[in-house]
C-alpha cells in the first residue's frame, strides 16, 4: 500500500488545489441556481472529477439542446 510519504508534496498540493477549485465552483454555481449549494460543494471537495461530471449532467444538464 502506497503511504502518503511516498506522493510527492507537488502531486498532493496540485490536487487539493484541483479539490478546492472544482468544490468552490460547484458550490457558487449551485448556489446561483438555488440548487442545494452545501451538498454539491461539500461532495465537490471529496473527489475528482466525479461530482463535477454528475452536477453538470443532473443540475446544468449540459446534454439537453438547446431552444427546446
């Protein structure tokens, strides 16, 4: 099992970085829309890329067409 010591420190900073961005736009976006903001910001920050992916899809729904 790879232990924490082993990543580099660059590696971790990057996707904490990543975690924070991605939870923070989530949260503001959500928020705009009045779309339960704390629970999409909060599970933004746990994992990447997946709870952009499923709020763009579910909140933004990003496949629909456009004019209809």
């Amino acid at each position: 099992m790879t232990q924490t010591h082993d990543v580099p420190w660059w590696l971790l900073l990057l996707l904490f970085s990543i975690a924070a961005i991605q939870g923070s736009w989530i949260f503001l976006d959500a928020k705009k829309r009045s779309r339960f903001p704390w629970l999409w910001g909060l599970w933004g920050l746990t994992s990447i890329p997946t709870p952009l992916l499923v709020y763009l899809l579910v909140v933004r729904k990003v496949w629909r067409k456009r004019g209809t």
